[in-house]
C-alpha cells in the first residue's frame, strides 16, 4: 500500500544527509521510511519518533543513550543501527534496511508453519535475543511483526530497546497501572508488577512459537486489558490441542516458556535456544507432516475494536492494529494474590491430571508402589536431578571461579568491574544467576568483577611515567573514563614525568570522581633556522640539547648559515635530545663540459665560459685534445687540466708533459 501521499518527511533530508525516499510502516512509537545515506550511498531504514514523544526530553535522552547500547551490538541476526540524530524535532534511528517481508506477513500468507520450519525460525529469533541478554539488554516487545525475513530467508529482530526506553521515561505512569507493549505477548508480571527481565522475553517467545504451530494466538478478547487479564489468569494451552499428532516434546517448548511463574521459564532467551535445538534435532525428518489437520480454534487474539481514548496514553491501536506496540491504562486488575499456590511441582502441567489420580487410585499393592516410584524419579529428575546448583565465588579471583564453575559443568562469562566496598580488587563480588540458584547443564553464569572499593589511598607517581602513572592507577580500579591527564610546561621535569596529582600522594581518592594526573611537556626546541651554525649550536646547548650537523649545497643562503632543524621550533623534547641542524655548504657546483677531441683554443674557451680556470700541457705539439684532468661537477674557479696531443692520440701517459698556454 502507498503510505506516501500524504507524509510531509517523503522527500525530505534528515541531518543534511539521510533522502527520505518511501514511507513503509507505522506503529504507536515511531514510523518507519525507506531513506538513501548521501554520505555513504547506500540504502537504509529510517526510523522517526512520533512527534509526541520526541518533545519529551527524558525520552528522547533515554532513547539516545539506548539507541548506543543496540548499536554495539554485532549479531547477524540483529538488525544493526547505524546512526542516531536529530533534526528539528525529528528523532531518528539509521537501521540496516532488510528487503523482505515480516513474519507476520509470513503467517498471514502460510496460515501456519511446520513444526521444523517454526522450531528454524524460533533458533534465530533466540539466537538474537541471546545476544541481547547477554549485552544486559530486555527487548520487551517480541512478536512477529518485529521479526524481519529477508528474500534468502535470513531471519533479523528488529526494534531492540525501543520498548525499554519508553518504559523508562514513562515510569510514573507505569507505577499507576499504565502499561507499555503488545497485549497478546504480555508476561504475566509485566501486567502485574511492571517489571520485567530476560525472562519476558522468554514468555513472549513462546506465545509466539505456539502462533507459528497453530496460526493463532492462545488468548483472545475485545480489548487489550480482557486479553492482558487472560495472561494472569489462565495458562497457555498446549498446542497439541489443536494441532493432534504433534511431538510432546514441541509442546513443552510452549508450556515450559509460557509458565505464569518467571521462576519456572528459562532464565534467558540462550537456556530456551539450547532446548529449542535440542528438540529440533531430535525430531524425524517428517515431523512437519507428522500431525493432523487442525482442530477447532479461536479466532486469533489480534485486538479487533477499537479501544477508547482514556485507555491508550500514547501509540496504541485502533480497528486492524490490535498487535501494535501501545500503552494502555490498565486500570485496576483484580488478582488472586495465592495464585501460584496450585501450581504443580513437575515442569509441565498435566491437563489430564485427574484421568491419572483415577487410574493411579485404581492400581493395588506393588503396582502402585511401583508407580510411585517412577513418578517419584521422574519428578526428582525434571526438578532437580537434572539441574545444576551455581556454586559461591563470591571474593574469589576470577581464574578460581571459572575454574569452580567448570567443575559443575557450567560456563563462566566475565562481565564489566564495578566498584564493590566490601569485595577486594579483582575479585569476584556477584554472579547472575545467584549462587545457589539451579540451572542447566552448560549454561553460562556471568561473573561481576570487583575494582574495590570506592575510596582509596591515592599513590606518590610523582617522577613516574605518564604512561605508566594512568596505567597503575587502573590497576587500582580507576576507570579510564575518571582519569585526566593535564600537560604542563616545567622545564625542570623530564617530558613525560609526572610532575603532580590531584587528589595528592596519600589522599582519599574516589574511584567515581575525576583524578587529574599533571605530566611535564619538556624543553621547547627554540627557532635557529638563519642565524650562524656556532650561535645556533650555543642557544641549543645552553637549553641542554645536544647539537649534529649535516651540511647542504645552497645558492641562496650563505656558506655557514643554518637552512633547517630538526625538531622544527616549537617542539617539545627532553633534556639531552639531539637537534640536527642542515647548515648551507655554499653555492653547489656546476657542470664540466667534456672536450676531449676538441682543439686547445676551443676547449679552452669552453671551459673558461662554464668558470673553470684551465691548464694546457701538449706533447710533441699537439693540439687536439685527447684528456682532461676532470669531469662531471666541480665549484666554479676550480682548475682543469687538459692533455694535447697531434691528432688527439691517447698517449696514456696522464699529465706532466710540456706546458704552454697558447
């Protein structure tokens, strides 16, 4: 559909650089428009605030610093952003342009997708919001239409941040029962609480892989909050109930992601990616044939009337947008505080629980002993048999942690130093998960590095090297960002040196504030060039520098006089540095004609006219020239012989023989 007509950015220049050409989606939050990089030449995505939240400054900083975040990450299955301005009121975001289709086009065209081709495109979707949890990065919004398929089938997430940083600058309104995101994919303590983590991610990944299976979403209402209160309420179904043939193990993937409890889900998109591949590889090579028709659904959850005013602060839907991203006053939602007190011990609920009570009761003696038992093991091993408990490396180094970690069978991942008062410098202070907590064989637990404590006794660098004062103070657990080094000239410093420190040697020195490190600039080389080589060579070696000089022909500077330096005037250098000084060695010489073969009179009148003073000597009377004395370049007034002989022969004899200047 044409979305241009009646946009007034279509055809404008952003930041003197971005040509909008095409406007190509919309949403509660920003618009999206096809743009050429003048600079670059290239085509890209151009994102555009909405001009209601780009007059929010909290917003617009939050998102900027946000936007920073996304942009540092490097994942092929991210959507990369390259740029982010501003450019009279318009906020925006320079993305990589993804030709394709969404996956909710996809969905719409197919119906539904196969239970391999689904699981395919959920290990992309995962891979990339691994990465971003990994970064420390919630993308709160998940849902097809922010899944981009390219024409190759190349899957990309799109929209990472965005969400958060609205949130962010809507936190009074979300304390007053304002909530931010897509109603259909909403984890129940978004709804709750308005907190969320790595593991609303994870809900909203399930909701859509049981969208993909069936081609449907699992609740349905008129509004956002009837759809919203279905996420507390009730539980996600198995998709095998409307999909019949369907592998149990496909139908935990949603159960498992979908838990009402956070505490039950994978703790992050990279533990369900690895469940995900796990079930993927496991399933025969028929498995998207392998079930029957669809039963009987729901219409999908999509929000098909229009919600009122008081209900969407900003974005939101109205008729045909029900999956666009919104806030919407929640208003008060009744909720059973003892709600997770039914909750059944083993990983996936049963909805035939009570069809086995009644045939468990039925069993006598030592089958139901029997069946005890199993039931007892299989319970024991999907709660905790197959966990792995995160073992305390609190105040440990972080060689000794990782290997402690090894030994559960899981992987230790470094995270970035903070400053932690009661932990020692490079020491482990923290770890995500928690020590004691359970995890899967393999995960990764992430380890936070202490710098020490916030204050510390400031060293005496004084006399040391800049280089290495900045990089001691480091080790003590300054951040880069926090150092200052200043240059100051004191010729009484060696350049380099630390000449002082603030705060001073012995102080308190606040590992959060700036510490500035004040280092010599040295001896500044004075300017000689045209004064006589022995009055340059007496400034310099009364600053202490050492003086060499090398000579150069000069037809316009005198003999003696300085033409160059080196280090030019101005530099800066320590005491002892050597100073070249060029020094004009006098007019340069010039070219001896050659004539050999010539007469006397002629060659003599030659080489007089070229400067040089000439000397015949003539055998036997010759008068033909058949040597001479030199040849190539010589000074002017140098003297050149020359050897005459009859008929010009080369007697060999060089010169000595009789003179005459006639």
């Amino acid at each position: 559909m044409d979305m241009t007509t009646s946009d007034p950015l279509v055809g404008a220049t952003l930041d003197r650089r971005y040509f909008v050409e095409s406007r190509i989606a919309g949403g509660g939050m920003a618009t999206v428009y096809v743009a050429h990089d003048l600079r670059l030449d290239r085509r890209l995505a151009l994102k555009v605030m909405h001009p209601s939240l780009a007059q929010d400054p909290t917003f617009v900083q939050r998102f900027i610093n946000e936007a920073h975040s996304v942009a540092k990450l490097s994942h092929p299955n991210v959507v990369q952003v390259f740029d982010q301005g501003e450019d009279q009121g318009h906020v925006f975001l320079a993305m990589e342009y993804v030709p394709g289709s969404t996956l909710r086009d996809r969905l719409k065209s197919a119906g539904r997708l196969g239970t391999r081709e689904a699981l395919h495109v959920m290990a992309s979707v995962l891979a990339a919001l691994g990465a971003a949890h990994q970064a420390g990065m919630i993308h709160r919004d998940v849902k097809p239409e922010n899944v981009l398929i390219t024409h190759e089938g190349m899957v990309k997430v799109a929209d990472f941040g965005l969400a958060r940083a609205v949130e962010q600058s809507n936190q009074g309104l979300t304390r007053t029962g304002t909530l931010m995101g897509t109603a259909a994919y909403l984890a129940p303590e978004q709804i709750e609480q308005g907190v969320a983590d790595a593991r609303t991610d994870v809900y909203a990944a399930g909701i859509m892989l049981y969208e993909l299976l069936t081609g449907s979403q699992p609740h349905t209402g008129e509004t956002p909050i009837a759809i919203a209160y279905q996420h507390v309420t009730e539980d996600v179904p198995r998709p095998s109930h409307y999909l019949p043939g369907l592998p149990a193990e496909v139908d935990g993937l949603v159960t498992k992601a979908t838990e009402r409890d956070p505490r039950y889900r994978p703790s992050n998109a990279g533990q369900y990616l690895a469940r995900v591949l796990e079930v993927l590889h496991g399933l025969p090579e028929d498995a998207a044939d392998a079930h029957g028709p669809l039963a009987p659904v729901a219409p999908t959850g999509a929000v098909t009337a229009a919600v009122t005013a008081p209900q969407l602060i900003a974005g939101g839907a109205g008729p045909g947008t029900g999956n666009a991203t919104m806030v919407v006053d929640m208003g008060a939602v009744p909720l059973d505080d003892d709600r997770y007190d039914d909750y059944p011990d083993d990983d996936y609920r049963d909805d035939d629980a009570d069809a086995l009570r009644r045939r468990r009761n039925l069993l006598l003696g030592i089958a139901g002993a029997v069946m005890a038992i199993v039931v007892f093991g299989a319970g024991w091993w999907l709660l905790l048999g197959r966990f792995e408990s995160v073992p305390d490396v609190t105040g440990v180094s972080v060689s000794a942690a990782r290997d402690q970690i090894r030994a559960e069978g899981l992987t230790l991942v470094e995270a970035e130093e903070s400053v932690y008062s009661d932990v020692e410098a490079g020491a482990v202070a923290r770890t995500e998960p928690e020590a004691g907590e359970r995890v899967s064989p393999g995960d990764e637990i992430t380890a936070f590095v202490s710098r020490g404590p916030q204050v510390v006794e400031m060293p005496d660098l004084v006399g040391e090297d800049g280089a290495n004062a900045m990089a001691a103070l480091e080790e003590l657990g300054f951040h880069p960002d926090n150092l200052q080094e200043e240059i100051v000239d004191d010729e009484d410093v060696p350049p380099g040196e630390v000449i002082s420190t603030d705060p001073a040697a012995g102080e308190d020195a606040d590992r959060e504030e700036t510490v500035t490190v004040q280092v010599s600039r040295g001896i500044q080389v004075p300017a000689v060039g045209g004064q006589e080589v022995e009055q340059a060579r007496q400034a310099l070696e009364e600053l202490g520098l050492a003086v060499e000089v090398v000579e150069e022909e000069s037809e316009d500077v005198a003999e003696g006089v300085v033409i160059g330096q080196d280090p030019d005037n101005g530099s800066t250098v320590g005491a002892n540095a050597t100073v070249t000084l060029t020094v004009s060695s006098g007019p340069p010489g010039v070219d001896i004609p050659d004539v050999v073969g010539m007469r006397v009179g002629e060659a003599r009148e030659a080489l007089e006219d070229a400067g040089f003073e000439v000397n015949v000597e003539r055998f036997f009377g010759g008068n033909i020239v058949s040597e001479q004395s030199q040849t190539g370049r010589a000074p002017e007034g140098t003297e050149i012989e020359i050897i005459a002989t009859p008929g010009g022969v080369d007697l060999g004899g060089g010169f000595g023989g009789d003179q005459d200047d006639d």
